[in-house]
C-alpha cells in the first residue's frame, strides 16, 4: 500500500462514504501490514547511496518499505510526548496556582501519578473533561490517552498504537469522515505532490512556449524529440533534478551529472516520464496553436496519481495505469515489459508469478510474496 493508494481512496465528500469505506476494506484485504515509503523519498534514497559512493542505488525490499513507527516513511509528530507531559504538568500548576497552599499541597498530593489510588480520581477528572479533537487523542480513544497519562501505557507503546492506527485507512476513513479539515487534508496529501510536479514541467513547457510557436508554422522538418531529449540531458536540467530530492551539498562535476542519475532507477525513469510528458504536450500544442488556440491544455486528474506512483516503477513486476499515461512510461526501456496500461492483459500478467508464488508456499509453508 502506498500513499497514493491511500490518499486516492479517500471520498471527497460525504456521500462517497459507503464507497470509500469498501476500497478502504479492499486495501486492508490486499496489503495488510505491507506499506510503502512515499513515493518521492524513492530517490532521494536512490541518490544518498549514489552520492555517498555505495556500489549500487538500486534499493532492496527494506529500503521501500516504511520502517516500523512511521507513517509511509515519515516521522509523525508522536516525539513530542514529554513535552506534552510538561504541558499537562505546567496547565495543572496554573489551575492550582489560586488556591490556598495547604489545599494546593493537599490536591496535589491526591492526583500524584505515583499512587494507584490517584488514577481512579484522574479518571473520574478527565472523564468529565470535553471530548477532544486534538490528533493524537482523537484517533486512539480517551481510554488509550488516559493510560498513557497515567504512566500505565508507555511512549512507545502509545506511539505503536497510533500508527497502527494511521496504518490502517479502514479506521482513519471511519474516524475522518465528519473531519472535513483533516479529510481534505489526507485527499490533497498526493494531488498536492503530484500539482507541485506538474507545475515544474508546465513552467519547462512556458519556456519552450516561444519556439514551439514559431515551429507551429515552420515548413521546416523539427525532430521535437531529439530537441527535448537534449534539453532534458543538460547539465542545468540534471542539476536541478538532482536538486529537488538531494538535500546532500556537493559540487558535482557537470561530467557525472548523467551518470548519476543514470544510475538511479527511479530518478531516471522520472526524467524519463517528463522527457515523453512534455514530448506528448509539445505535440499537443503545437497543434492546437495551428487550430488557432494558443492555450495549453490542462493536465488530467488522473495524471497526478499516476505520475507520483511511477516513482515506484522499476522497483515491481507489475506497474498497472492507463493507456495514456502508459505510452508516456513504455518510452523508457527499463520499465516498459513491467507497464500494464490495459485492464484485459492483467490477469495473464499476473498468472506467471501466482504461480511462482504456489511454488514458493508448497516448498515452505507459511512463506508468502
């Protein structure tokens, strides 16, 4: 499961709660624990190795996979416990501040974590307190929260529980759906990356605006493929890539740009995936401007997901989109015997390796894939 699965099942409104409910149920079915980092960490991965001098970029299984205690591969802001406990401590002494010192020694004495007899009043207290919507408390349920208060869940555990929880998109859609804020926020999760992407590409396509004009109407033989095969190769052009998932600051010689990002499969098929991205939208719009419109069309919503889960290409047998944006991918050599664009060819694809896999599970019980 990945996060694009995860943010493309969320509903956009209400009404679609029954069918967002029923993919939720499918991905739990299908990926249980199995989660994916997000997809744009693949290179940035990819090119710590390649950067750092390591013999490969090519990942393993365990460098795709979210590491235990984050969410697809991000820390979540479950750290702050101990300050949240100075929080409570410091909110406490300001509510007791007003009274008389031997009725504030008293209380405090009372509600002192320390005593057994203390917890069963912190609960009566907290009990009668409003209902929180505050993330974490609102996901793992008042009785979990006023555990870990008590001392009788620990950090660890308490952190565990909630992203197993975040982990599994049949309780969050359940918790989410009257949180119109917080259920927007998990739909936008992917669409914003994917916008943000897009935009880049636009603002290349901007720039070759002028000359794609002036090939529009030129009786003159133009091979655009070549051109933005030679622009997409360019030192600037690699830099930049490297840029946008590199945070390592190192002067890279403009001879081993392409080298590097050769060397990364997901990086290089991305480069890829923009070469024919803005190849199909030069040819686009180039014949658009000869019909007399010289508007770019708009990219498709379908495009965002897509284009963000193609990240994860080279790394699986099988990469399932549809036909246009898998013309887009089968231009890259690499990757093009894995895309699947047409829903017919997927059950033949998939029968090899259900096999390989009943192979596998009869000579070791208990092994999946």
């Amino acid at each position: 499961m990945s996060a694009v699965h995860f943010s493309e099942a969320v509903h956009a409104g209400i009404q679609h709660k029954d069918s967002a409910l029923r993919r939720a149920e499918l991905m739990q079915e299908l990926c249980a624990e199995n989660i994916l980092r997000f997809p744009t960490e693949v290179p940035k991965l990819e090119l710590q190795k390649a950067l750092g001098g390591a013999a490969t970029s090519r990942l393993c299984e365990s460098d795709l996979a979210s590491p235990k205690g984050k969410w697809f591969g991000f820390c979540t802001n479950l750290d702050n416990l101990t300050e949240a406990r100075r929080e409570v401590s410091a909110s406490i002494e300001k509510l007791l501040a007003p009274l008389p010192r031997r009725e504030r020694r008293r209380l405090k004495a009372d509600l002192d974590l320390r005593k057994k007899s203390a917890h069963t009043k912190w609960r009566e207290i907290i009990g009668s307190a409003p209902e929180t919507d505050e993330f974490p408390t609102n996901l793992v349920g008042p009785e979990s929260t006023i555990a870990w208060f008590l001392r009788e869940m620990s950090d660890a555990e308490y952190r565990e529980r909630t992203i197993s929880i975040m982990h599994d998109p049949l309780l969050m859609f359940k918790y989410i759906l009257d949180e119109t804020k917080n259920r927007r926020t998990l739909y936008e999760l992917i669409r914003n990356q994917g916008t943000a992407l897009l935009s880049d590409l636009e603002k290349s396509e901007e720039l070759m605006r002028p000359a794609l004009a002036a090939i529009a109407f030129s009786s003159a033989e133009i091979n655009l493929r070549q051109l933005i095969d030679r622009i997409c190769l360019e030192p600037p052009f690699l830099r930049q890539t490297i840029a946008a998932y590199s945070d390592i600051d190192c002067n890279i010689p403009d001879g081993d740009l392409r080298k590097i990002t050769e060397s990364c499969p997901s990086l290089s098929s991305q480069i890829a995936a923009s070469k024919s991205y803005l190849l199909q939208r030069a040819y686009s719009l180039i014949s658009r401007i000869r019909g007399g419109n010289n508007e770019a069309s708009k990219a498709k919503p379908s495009d965002l997901g897509d284009l963000m889960h193609s990240f994860y290409a080279p790394y699986f047998d099988i990469f399932r989109c549809d036909a246009r944006f898998g013309e887009i991918l089968k231009r890259h050599p690499p990757i093009r015997e894995r895309i699947v664009d047409r829903l017919s060819d997927l059950p033949h694809r998939l029968a090899p390796l259900a096999a390989t896999a009943a192979q596998v599970s009869a000579a070791a019980p208990g092994t999946s894939l």
